[in-house]
C-alpha cells in the first residue's frame, strides 16, 4: 500500500497524519465513554456498563501497544516532549496563527497520555469494583470487601475527573479552530491535516491496519481472558 501523496496550494499543504486505526480508536473512546455514562446514569444498568468498561479496557490497550508500533504521528516518541518544549510551546499558545506541527503539540501530547492512564485506571478499578447488590466485579474476589469498596469509590471519583479532561480536551480544540485558525476535527474523520505551506512535516507512515487488527484482536482475547 503505498503512502497518501502530500497536495499542497499557496497557503496550506494537506497532509497525512492519521492512519486509520488511529481514527477508529478515536471516535470507539468517543461513543464508549457516552455509552458508559449512559448505561449508569440513564439506565442504571451494571451489567452494561461492566460489558461497556471490558471494551474500553481492550480498546486503551490497543492504543498503547499502537503507541510503539503504530504510525509515524501515533508513537509516544513523537508527540511526548521534554518539559521544556512543552513550555515553549505553551507560550506561543496566544498567536493567531495554526502550528506547524504534523501530529499532536507538546501540550496535547501528554494530555493524550493522561487520558490514556486516566482510562486504563478506570477500567482496571472497575474490575475489581462491586454495587453492593448484584453485581461484583470480575477481580473483586481477589481482594478484600474493604479494598473493594474503596476502588468502587475511586472508581466513581475518576470518572468525573475524566469527564473533567475531556471537557477540557474540546475546549482546547475549540480554541485552535477560534484563536489559532487551525480545524483539527477533519484531520481525525479524513486523516488529512491541512498545515501552513511553510511547514516541514512529512506523511505520516506504517500504522498497517492488518497489524491494527491483530493487536486489537490480542488484546480483547487478553481482557476476555481476565473477565471470563
């Protein structure tokens, strides 16, 4: 398969940056994290939920064994700085003017990460967590009833934390198509970025959706392995 072709005019060159295991992963977190608030909130139902929380659980897994074998723009080595990148960048946060970055910015490169952490935690604690009624985790045998009930509440307490980070996740999206004339949504449908002209940035390559699959499909079978 050969790698998407770079179009560029006066202003913009589009670029590919996001292969599509990339997407997918992106929009599953997106309707997974609606169905789980959902199927508690809405139809208090712990068996969904629980069912809900086993996909999320593949699906974080999945995307940080992508994170070293995936696409150019996906791996942890490109978009994790050092601090003092991160600060840099930050202070150029205020231009009025899109980034020049390919893949993800400093900032928005540990923000995926904190995410990514943030959702594995949450998946891992609901296994060991119980409603005090009917339902009991799949883990929640191997420890204690009072270490239980402790993940239970952290379990409850991290969610919103999360809902917390992914609100603040949109805004900042919001603010790069507002304040920095950069629309970052259509490169996550279509996999193409549109960057300033000057930019340096190459396609983004690998990311093979076959080895996607395989990986997803290990994962699953690992988290199917666990709650079984």
């Amino acid at each position: 398969m050969k790698t998407p072709s770079l179009e560029s005019n006066t202003a913009t060159r589009r670029l590919f940056v996001w292969e599509l295991p990339v997407r997918l992963f992106h929009w599953a977190l997106v309707l997974l994290m609606i169905l789980l608030y959902l199927s508690i909130e809405v139809m208090d139902n712990m068996d969904r939920h629980a069912q809900l929380g086993y996909a999320m659980l593949a699906l974080v897994l999945f995307r940080i064994i992508w994170g070293f074998v995936g696409g150019t723009y996906a791996r942890f080595g490109d978009f994790l700085h050092r601090p003092g990148k991160v600060i840099r960048y930050a202070r150029t946060l205020p231009e009025a003017k899109p980034d020049t970055i390919a893949g993800h910015n400093p900032l928005g490169g540990w923000m995926v990460l904190v995410l990514l952490l943030g959702f594995l935690t949450q998946a891992v604690m609901g296994l060991f967590s119980n409603d005090d009624i009917l339902f009991d985790g799949p883990l929640s045998d191997l420890v204690s009833k009072e270490v239980s009930d402790t993940l239970t509440g952290l379990h409850a307490q991290l969610f919103n934390v999360l809902l917390v980070l992914v609100v603040l996740h949109i805004a900042a999206v919001v603010y790069h198509k507002v304040r920095k004339r950069e629309n970052l949504t259509p490169a996550m449908i279509t996999g193409y970025k549109a960057l300033p002209a000057e930019s340096t940035a190459e396609p983004s390559r690998g990311g093979k959706s076959w080895l996607a699959a395989i990986i997803l499909t290990i994962c699953a079978g690992v988290v199917y392995w666990l709650v079984g």
